[in-house]
C-alpha cells in the first residue's frame, strides 16, 4: 500500500512541476506538453527529464 501512495504521489509532484516550469518559461515562447508520455517520464526521472525533453523538442 505505501508503495502505491508513493507512485500516486510521485505522478502528482511530476504533474505540478510540468505546469510550472511551462508557465514559467512560456513567456520565453517556449512550450512544453503535458500528456501522459512527458509526465511519466518526469515522475520517474525527475527534474532532469524536464530539461531533457525541453532539449529534444528544441533540436529534433
């Protein structure tokens, strides 16, 4: 059971993240998508992902 609250609070730290780091940088003009695919890349491997991804959208 704790493993499962973990998951779930894992998924939602990651979805709060995403939205803030797109608000912030979405005054820059650059978008970063919320769907399943980038959230769960996030929840499990963290802030780094975020970076990640922003830098495959940007050069592919």
């Amino acid at each position: 059971m704790q493993y499962f609250v973990l998951i779930i609070r894992k998924l939602v730290i990651a979805i709060c993240m995403l939205y803030t780091f797109d608000v912030i940088v979405n005054s820059v003009g650059v978008i970063v998508p919320i769907n399943v695919a980038t959230i769960v890349i996030v929840t499990f491997l963290g802030l780094p992902a975020i970076f990640g991804l922003l830098v495959l959208q940007n050069f592919m």
